[in-house]
C-alpha cells in the first residue's frame, strides 16, 4: 500500500512553528486595526470565471497555476489563487460599493492555492495575509498601505531583511500608449524573443518585460519604459506617493520595469523584496486596481491593496532569530491516590480562573516520577503535586521545573496568589 502522504507542495504548519505564525498574525492583526481595516472571511473556493475575468486570462496563473475543477452540479470551480478576486466580488455582492463614495477598509488572512513547482519558498497551498482599500482613489492610501508593512517589518525586526520597489503602470490609456510602443520594438527584435515572449507579444507584451529567461536580459533592457508613457495625471500620482513615503521615512527603488504578474493592475505597484530567500524573492507584493470593481459589475471604485506571503515571513523571522512567544504551559498538575480524580479535576478548572494562566492536567495515569517527566517535557515553569498526603491537608506541593529553587509545599487556598506573584497569568 502506498504511505498516505500530504500533497507535494502542501504542507503541515507543526506546533513547532505555529507560535511564530501567530506572532505574525497577531502582530499585523494589531497594525490593521490600529488603521481601521476591517477583517473579512473568505470562501477558498470561487467561480473559475471570476479568476479569468479579475487576473487575466493570459497570465500565468489563470493559464497554468489554477486547480479548477468541475462540481457535481456541473459547475465550473477553482481553488482561490489569491484573494482580491474573491474580496471584489463579495463587495460588489453585498451591495458595499452600490453607493459612490462607499469607503472600505479590509483583510483577510488564509490559503492560497497555486500549481506551481514547488521549490524553497514556493509552495502550492501557502498563505497570505491580504489587505484591500475601496473607493480612494489617491496616493494617500497607497501610502497608508506601503508604511504599514514598513511598520511591520520594524515591529518584527526584519526591516534589514528587505526592500521596497515601487513603480506607476499609469491609466489604461497610458498603459495603451506604451503597449503600442512595446508591440512596435518587440516585432522589430522578435528573432531575440523565446517562443513564450512570442506568444505573448499577441497577448499581453508587458509581461514580457517580467521575463525571467536570462538570454531576453539584453532585449528588455532596451524596452521602452512605462514612465516615459505616463500621462499628466499618473505622473503626479507617482511623484506624491514617493514624497509622501519620503515623509514617512520610508526608503524605496523606482524600478520602472516592475510590472506584476496580474493584469488589474493600475498606477502604483510595489514589491517588498529580498535577497534572502534565494529564487523566491517577493515576499509583500500588491498595487491600485481601480478598474476591477467596475469590470467585475460594481460601479466604478478605485481601489489599491497588497498581500504578504507568510510562509516568506515566516523564514525572514527564522532567520533573523526571531524567538517566538512561548506556547509552554506555566504548571502542569501532577496527581495520584485514591479518589483525587475529582479533586485534581477542580484544582486544574480553579487555576484556569486566573486569567491568562495556562494549566495541563496530566491525564493517563502512572506514577509521580513518570508524571514529572511528562511534566518536564511539556515546558512547564511548575510542577504542581497533588498526592494523598496533600490532599489530607488541603495542600500541594510545587517543584519547579525550570529554575534552581527548592521544592515547597503550599495551602491551595494560597497557590493562586503565589502564582500571580511569580509573574504568572494576567491579574485582571
Ligand atoms: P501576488 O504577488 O501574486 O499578489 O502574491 C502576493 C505574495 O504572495 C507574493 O509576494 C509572495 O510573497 C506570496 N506568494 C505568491 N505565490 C506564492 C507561492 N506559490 N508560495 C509562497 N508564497 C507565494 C497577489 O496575490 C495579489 N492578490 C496582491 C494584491 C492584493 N494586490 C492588490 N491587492
């Protein structure tokens, strides 16, 4: 029989690493808030369609990447690539975006699914923790949007592990004027292309400046760049978003052939990079997508938003030696004798009053050496002894487990307050 292993690509989070997880999940939940965004939940499964009609039909991810399959009910489904889709369509679906000047702060955390080959850093379930901005339409938010990483980053300690590119795709009209010159110097120098650059020449030629063959170097460098294209308005867009990040002590590249892999793209787009991860090195990625409400079926909305690969983060935090909140309990309870199982039951449920104290209650029997080696194992601070000699007497002893201090024996009617005056729990 084959072994039932995970799905290449997919893999198990262990409670070895979910404490880093939730430092960064509560760390960003908490800049979120501080700035009015609003969480938003998701379902993973969406409408092939909306995928098709939001990233792009001629994009890597809709052509090659998507697990899309047929439902039992004959419908045509996929597995979310990423969630802008799926935030877009709930919006116009709930009828937020039905009023102009509706104004809309969200995010949203969780699985992603791309059929990529996997690799370091590249998985085919991984996750992101995304953020959507709905109906401003200035380089203000893109600002608010581009600090707040920059503040995660501090907060998490990685601020040297990267660095941030941003770059103007303009308007769709200027988006077009720079196609046509595009088009115009790709057919000249097609015999330099790869059969994939060829193709897309016909479908979409600014993808070919995001070409990773290393033999195109040369002929993309000689591109027509996008800012020359940008009109009046886009420029002025461009320039304040990089005054205001100025302002904001935030250090950034122009890289004018920053282009992003999917099509909604409008004005601003950004990457936070790193040269730490090997191939892999967009770790926060994201722009303006003002027309994609509109070409979903709402009205017209202007929009920008991001979203940071955790798994990316995650071995940033890891390598910058991040240590994780401890999920240790403080006291694990050992116990024995005759008809204490009540009595044990009731000393855990007690403690677990004291708010923020974290109890394990030795469950499966055995004896006390074998219970304080569980004990032990656990990573508690404390031993907590209750035996039939205590018990007689209303009282438990208490070994410490981490420090060199002798054991004691206490009232239980003392143990909660000499808990609390060893720093443990949170006094309310
Ligand atoms: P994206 O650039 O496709 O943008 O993905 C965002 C981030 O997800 C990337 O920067 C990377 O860190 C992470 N990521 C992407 N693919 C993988 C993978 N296979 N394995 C591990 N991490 C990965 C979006 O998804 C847009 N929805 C972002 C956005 C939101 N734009 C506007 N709003």
């Amino acid at each position: 029989m084959t072994a039932l292993t995970a799905v290449r690509g997919m893999n198990d989070i262990l409670p070895s690493e979910t404490p880093r997880w939730r430092d960064l999940e509560a760390t960003m939940a908490r800049l979120l808030l501080a700035r009015g965004y609003q969480e938003i939940r998701l379902p993973m499964v969406e409408r092939t369609a909306l995928f098709h009609r939001s990233i792009g039909e001629v994009t890597d991810i809709v052509e090659k990447e998507m697990y899309t399959f047929v439902d039992r009910g004959g419908d045509s489904l996929s597995l979310r690539p990423e969630g802008t889709a799926g935030c877009v369509r709930a919006l116009i679906e709930n009828g937020w975006v039905a009023q102009e000047g509706a104004v809309h702060r969200l995010w949203y955390a969780g699985p992603m699914f791309r059929h990529e080959r996997p690799q370091k850093g590249r998985y085919r379930q991984f996750h992101q923790i995304g953020v959507e901005a709905f109906g401003m339409p200035g380089p203000d938010v893109d600002a608010e949007q581009i600090v707040l990483c920059a503040r995660l980053w501090e907060a998490l300690g990685i601020t040297g592990s990267v660095t941030l590119q941003v770059n103007s795709l303009g308007t769709p009209a200027s988006r077009a004027v720079h196609r046509e010159r595009l088009v115009a110097y790709f057919t000249r120098h097609a015999a330099d292309l790869d059969e994939d650059s060829r193709r897309r020449l016909e479908t979409n030629p600014l993808r070919i400046l995001d070409s990773k063959n290393p033999a195109l170097a040369e002929v993309i460098a000689g591109a027509p760049s996008l800012p020359d294209s940008l009109d009046a308005a886009s420029r002025t867009h461009f320039e304040d978003l990089c005054r205001l990040l100025e302002a904001a002590g935030v250090r950034y590249v122009h890289n004018p052939r920053l282009v992003r892999g999917l099509d909604y793209y409008t004005h601003t787009v950004f990457e936070w990079i790193t040269d730490r991860l090997g191939a892999q090195d967009a770790v926060c990625s994201g722009g303006r997508y003002d027309g994609l409400v509109s070409r979903l079926g709402g009205r017209e909305t202007p929009a920008v938003g991001f979203a940071l690969g955790m798994e990316r983060v995650i071995a940033l935090l890891e390598q910058a030696g991040h240590i994780p909140t401890s999920s240790a309990p403080d006291c694990y309870l050992v116990w024995a004798g005759d008809g204490l199982d009540v009595a044990a039951l009731r000393l855990a449920e007690d403690l677990r009053r004291i708010e923020g104290l974290r109890v394990v209650q030795h469950c499966g029997g055995g004896s006390f050496k074998a219970q304080l080696k569980r004990a032990d194992r656990s990573g508690a601070r404390f031993a907590v002894i209750l035996g039939e000699q205590e018990w007689a007497t209303r009282s438990v002893q208490i070994k410490p487990l981490r420090e060199d201090q002798p054991q004691r024996t206490l009232p239980v009617s003392d143990l909660p307050a000499w808990l609390l005056a060893q720093g443990l729990g949170r006094s309310a």
